[in-house]
C-alpha cells in the first residue's frame, strides 16, 4: 500500500508535521494522487517536500520517497 | 561420419607459466594471492562553508556514487560526517535537534533485484509475516523496501541463524524414554521410569553403566545435540557421539552434572552414521542417572525477515514465494529515496558552540552508479548552523553476489 502525503511546516515545537494525503495499492494511481497534491498545494508557502511512503499498518507507514516542492511537474500536468 | 566433438579435460593439476586469456572463467572456487583491479572501492569527498536556517532544508553536498570497476555487483555504502558551529547569542542553554539526511536519486532503469524463495512461517504483531529462506541472503538486502516485481512492503528483523534445527525429524528413536526400546543397555541397569524419562543405575562391575542407539546422519552436516538431566541423579551424565558403540571411538562428548540441567551443542558429523551413547559417569554401584529429551536434529542456515502485510500479504501462507528487494519502493523517476536519517538531540553551551554529526547508509548490493546529496536541517529557532567542515565516503565492497 502506497502512501502519499507531504511535510507541513509548524509555527511551534516540533516546527513540522506529516501529512497523509491518501493511500493506493497501484503505483500509477499513487503518482496520479502525487500530482493532484502537488498541484493542490502548489500555493502553500508551509509545504516542505511530498513524500510517498509504504504503509506499514492501517494508520502508520515509513516514507521512503521524498520529492522537492521545486521539482518541475511534468509536462502532462495540469496548469497551476 | 559425423563429426563429434569431446569434451577436453584435463585430470590434475594445470600449471601455466605466463598468463591465461579469457573473455570468462567459471570456476566454483578462485583463490588468488592478489587481483588486479579494485575489487574492493573506496573514495573520498569534502564540503564545506554551508549555512543552514532555522527549519530549512539545505543541501550540503551532491556528489555521484561510482560505477562498481569491472562491473561487478558490490555492496555499497555512504558514510557522511560534518563539524558544524552554532552561535546562539546567549549565555543560557539551548536545546534542539540536528537532522542529517543521506538520500539517492532514484534512477530511471528497472531497480529491483532477486532476492529469492522466502518460506511463510508466522504472523507477528503489528501487521507482519516472518518468512525464512535457507542460506545466507542478508548481502541481498538493503535499505528500501521487498516484494514482488509491482508491491513494496516495509521490512524489520532481518537476521541470519547459521544452525537452525529442524526439529520436526529427530534422528534420536525414543528420545524421551517411554519405554526402554531402541536403545541397547551395556553394563549396569536401564529402565524407563513411569514411562517419562530413562534412568541408568551403576551396577558392580568396573564398567560405567551406558546405553546406545545408531542413527543415520549425513557426512559433513551440522546437526543439533540435545540432552537433559533431571536433578534426582547421584551421578554425572556424559552425553557421547561416537563412531562406534565404544565410548572410547566418540568424537564429542557433552557432560551434564548429578545436578541436574540442559544443553544443546551444535556438532559437526563428518559421518554417515553416528551412535549416541548416554553414560553413568561413576564407578559407585548403585549411583544412577535420570535422563531426557535426547535429540539429534539436522541444522541447516537460514536468513529470516519479517514482512509488512499493510495492503496485502505479498508471502503466501502456504506455498513458497519470490521476493524481491526494491531499494526505491514505489519509485518514480525525480523523486530521492532517503537512505539514511539521522536525528541528534543537542544542548548548547553559552554563545558558540561545536558539534559533529556522522553517519552511515548502506545501500544494498549494484553494479551502477548513483547521483547523491547530503542534506541536513535543524530547530535552533532564529539561528544559523554553520558547517565548517564535512566529508563524505563512499565504499565499495564484493560480497560474492552477481545475481542480475
């Protein structure tokens, strides 16, 4: 099961937080997802990186990938 | 006629005086005083003058991981270090945290490789299977993920058991002593008490009391040796494995005091067939020994890993299964697979402080290079961390892997 989610930035201790966005058991449905939040959050200044990660039980998981907020979107993507 | 064409073979030793030409050598077993070539790699980086912000993530190095020389599969390995400064302003103590991350770029070619057949043997908490595979894989793992050629599952306790008994098929006939069969008593008394364990009661002979039984075993095999003595003896236990029924023939020997206790030895049997002999270690008539649970089981070595079953079970339960180990998961091309986290809790002294962060990756075994980069950050609200010095090192080591 593959997770996507991205890295917020907090104003107090501990200064961030992960956040899971939503879970696939495809690989071309998780990039799908990974678009749209990153299209989604393309604007949100707190947005540190997107992250896939492999769930390990119904409410955990470990990342595993993590993508820059300034990797370029392919060219397929939607405008933002 | 036909022509055919025989095998060439030559019966003894070869010996060249120059050098052999060749595009392959197969060979089971090469031992060689020196190899050309860098077999085993290693090569140093440096960074410096980088400034990292209050909960910014700041790039301190990128850097290439080469191509293994020779092409060989060979595990690989990043160790990053950095000496940093952090001034504070202030005379009172701050504390926060430091994180280093070693990540790698995840590259375009198909990256998974054959791990091998993986047995199901439980579940374990936490939503996790433990599988066994026999032999040594551990050099087939590394940081990422397993499954098979599309799923990605998490994976914890890998670990190696060289002797791991298979005590389904114990070698000893009545081991536990429920009656008197299977076993030959030579010199003193041998019952089977209450039909649970054995005793064996010196007689007045000179000769110690000692039963035996032969069991079939396989040359060069490692086999494990069990043995119990129950507290209400009045002698020592010796525990023999001989090649003969003569104690004087045995090849190992456990002991056991009048005490009482258990033991296993793992016992290597460079035979085809064994005899387990039990012996009244007195000379005293009538000093007895009460035995149980003998047991010779086959060992065998086998790699175990427990395997996330979030989003389905990718080991079946009952039929064995391939799995592979993905370094990067579910990766697309452009993401960075983090290999390494390393989070340091620090507390400062007054004003200007120093510290060093380290630590190692270990990335699995390849043959192709990487594009890599160390990152770090840190909670030092309103404060700057200043790297004055980091080096980066990066390995290359055979392992005996060059499975594709």
């Amino acid at each position: 099961m593959i997770v996507v989610g991205y890295e917020r930035r907090l104003e107090n201790e501990p200064y961030f937080e992960y956040v899971e966005d939503s879970r696939h058991s495809e690989k071309e449905d998780a990039e799908s997802a990974m678009l749209a939040l990153r299209t989604a959050q393309a604007d949100n200044e707190d947005v540190l990186l997107f992250f896939y990660g492999v769930a390990t039980s119904d409410t955990e998981y470990e990342i595993n990938l993590i993508m820059d907020v300034d990797t370029p979107l392919p060219p397929s993507a939607p405008e933002v | 006629m036909a022509l055919v064409q025989r095998p060439k073979y030559i019966t003894g030793a070869l010996i060249v005086d120059g050098s052999i030409e060749a595009d392959q050598v197969k060979t089971d077993s090469l031992t060689a005083n020196k190899f050309k070539g860098a077999t085993e790699e290693q090569y140093f980086n440096k960074f410096s003058g980088q400034s990292i912000g209050f909960n910014t993530y700041v790039t301190l190095h990128e850097f290439d991981f080469p191509t293994p020389e020779l092409e060989l599969v060979k595990s690989q390995s990043i160790q990053a270090t950095f000496n940093g400064t952090l001034y504070t302003g202030t005379s009172s103590t701050v504390g926060s945290t430091v994180y280093l991350y070693i990540e790698v770029k995840v590259p375009d070619s198909i990256t998974y490789r054959d791990i091998g057949v993986f047995t199901h043997e439980s579940f374990q908490s936490g939503s996790y299977q433990r599988a066994y595979i026999t032999g040594n894989y551990l050099n087939r793992f590394g940081t990422g993920e397993v499954g098979t050629t599309s799923t990605y599952r998490a994976y914890r306790n890998l670990r190696f058991e060289q002797f791991y008994a298979l005590t389904a098929n114990n070698l000893v006939a009545n081991n536990s002593f429920a009656n008197t069969n299977d076993w030959t008593s030579v010199s003193g008394t041998f019952t089977s008490e209450y039909g649970v364990y054995g005793q064996i009661v010196q007689d007045a002979t000179a000769d110690k009391a000692h039963i035996y039984q032969q069991v079939t075993t396989t040359a060069g095999k490692t086999y494990r040796f069990d043995k119990t003595v129950y507290s209400q003896s009045s002698a020592n236990a010796r525990f023999h494995l001989s090649t003969s029924s003569d104690i004087a023939d045995a090849f190992f020997t456990g002991f056991i005091s009048s005490a009482g206790g258990s033991s296993q030895h793992n016992v290597k049997i460079d035979y085809d067939s064994v005899y387990v002999i039990i012996e009244n270690d007195s000379a005293t008539q009538g000093n007895l020994i009460a035995v149980d649970n003998v047991n010779l089981y086959l060992t065998e070595p086998r790699t175990y890993v427990d395997v996330s079953t979030s989003g389905g079970q990718v080991i079946h339960s009952t039929i064995p299964t391939r799995i592979y180990h993905h370094p990067y998961g579910s990766a697309s091309a452009g993401t960075w697979r983090v290999v390494k986290t390393l989070i340091t809790s620090i507390r400062t002294n007054s004003y200007t402080n120093y510290f060093t962060v380290d630590t190692e990756a270990f990335l699995g075994i390849e043959k192709t290079s990487h594009e890599c980069r160390i990152r770090a950050r840190h909670f030092f609200s309103g404060d700057t961390l200043n790297i004055t010095n980091g080096t980066v090192m990066m390995k290359s080591r055979m392992t005996g892997e060059q499975n594709e």
